[in-house]
C-alpha cells in the first residue's frame, strides 16, 4: 500500500515538473492581420471581385424588370400561346439571375479562401519560428481567449518575422 502511495505521489509530482516546463505565449491575431501588406490587397481583391459581381447582378436585374414591363404593357394584346411563351421567358430570366448571384456568393467564398489561405500559412510560419526561438509549448490567440493571465506576449516578434515573410511573398 506504501509503495503505491509513493508512486501515485512521484506521478503527481512529475505531472507538476512538466506543467511548469511547459511555456505558454500568446499573440493578437487580428492586429497581426490588420497590419499585413498582403492582407489589405486582398481585402481590396475581394471588394473589386464583389462590386463587379454586384454590378453584373443589378444589369440582369434591369434587364428582367424591362422585361417584365415591356410585357406588362403588351400581354393584353398577346393570344395564350404568346402570353405563355413570354411568360416562361420572364421566369428563366428570373431563375438565371437567382442561380447567378448563388454562383457569385460561392465563387466569393472560394477567391476569399484563396486569397487568404497564403496569408493564413505566413501568420502561422511566423508563429511557429518564434515559438521556436523562445521554446513556448503552446501559443494561443487573445482574440478568441476568454480569460489569459501570464505567458509571454509574442505579438510584437510574431509581426516582424510576418512582415519580412509577407515582403519576400509580395515579391514574387
């Protein structure tokens, strides 16, 4: 009974030694996002792809709406067979302009995913070498951490390895 009492006391205490060895650092995603060259030209990218979408959009919406009233003012004067036929007409136009903008909000998804997914690879190269240099264990974000007392705050190392690593990408 003494023998496992002392080695459930030696596991405890090990399990303690490593808690303490173990090195905890955070950093602030969003400052670093906010501050990144390559980021703001993505963000430009996406609201130039956006606005040509939403313009292409408003272009077919006038062109269904004149339709639609150039066959308002004619349908009295149109026989059943050319009423439907008009008719069949404006609801393509319509489903063409709903399938567009689904397709436009799904291909927005994928440019954003594409444009940010080099920038994302570069926060976390960032992360990683100075974690490395300062032998942290574990590094956690501020911006989605309820409560953090303590660890290093490695934002400020973190940026300046980000901003070289995003000026060699921007060269490229």
């Amino acid at each position: 009974m003494m023998k496992k009492l002392i080695l459930a006391l030696l596991v405890v205490l090990s399990a303690g030694a490593l808690n303490a060895q173990s090195k905890l650092g955070h950093v602030n995603s969003q400052k670093l996002l906010d501050t990144l060259p390559s980021r703001k030209v993505a963000i430009n990218l996406l609201r130039e792809f956006e606005a040509n979408g939403i313009k292409e959009l408003q272009e077919m919406e006038a062109d269904f709406n004149k339709a639609l009233q150039i066959y308002e003012q004619k349908r009295g004067d149109m026989s059943p067979v050319i009423q439907k036929i008009e008719e069949e007409k404006l609801m393509r136009k319509n489903q063409a302009l709903q399938e567009r903008e689904q397709a436009l909000t799904q291909e927005m998804q994928y440019y954003s995913q594409e444009l940010n997914k080099p920038i994302l690879d570069r926060v976390q190269k960032a992360v990683d070498i100075v974690a490395d240099r300062k032998k942290l264990n574990y590094v956690i974000d501020e911006s989605v951490t309820l409560y953090f007392k303590g660890g290093t705050d490695i934002t400020q190392e973190v940026l300046v390895e980000l901003l070289r690593l995003d000026a060699e990408a921007m060269k490229k």
